[in-house]
C-alpha cells in the first residue's frame, strides 16, 4: 500500500474527501519526522515504535579500488512492532 491508497483507505473509512485524507496522512507522516529528527521517538499504542538509532562508524574498503576508508557513523531511524500489531500478523 502505497500513501495515495492509504490516503484513500482513510478518506472512505472516515466518509471524509480524499482531498482531506491525504492531508492528515501527510500531517502524520511530518509529524513523526519532526519527532525524529529533535531526537524523540513516537510511540503509538498497540501499533509500534518508531525512534532514532545509531549505526556507529567502521574502518571499511571500496570494493572497487580496494582502498581503504573510514565509514563515519549515522543515524537512522528504526521501528519496533507493538503487541497488537505482532498479534494482528501472528493470529
């Protein structure tokens, strides 16, 4: 499901335009991108976890040269499934 059929899936659940649908679709998606990026993580009951993780750096080489090189850490984000969601998937 792609975020125009989730914006649809709403918009006939909520008996709400599709127009309005994809607008609380995207005021959800940029608010738990907000939420990330200041460093907070997004709980939402039953359904999961989304927060920020850290992939820390490595000493690595370049597959093509055979150089080395130093691989600077990031971060990412990362979720965790909920209950109700693992329920939901493992009935």
């Amino acid at each position: 499901m792609n975020k125009a059929q989730l914006s649809a899936t709403l918009a006939q659940k909520a008996q709400i335009p599709k127009v309005q649908a994809a607008r609380y679709v995207d005021y959800v998606f940029q608010t738990i991108h907000d939420a990330l990026v200041s460093g907070d993580k997004v709980t939402i009951s039953d359904f999961g976890t989304f927060k920020v993780q850290e992939r820390s750096g490595f000493d690595g080489q370049n597959p093509q040269t055979g150089e080395s090189m130093t691989v600077s850490a990031v971060r990412i984000p990362g979720f965790r499934a909920g209950k109700g969601l693992k329920a939901g998937l493992n009935p």
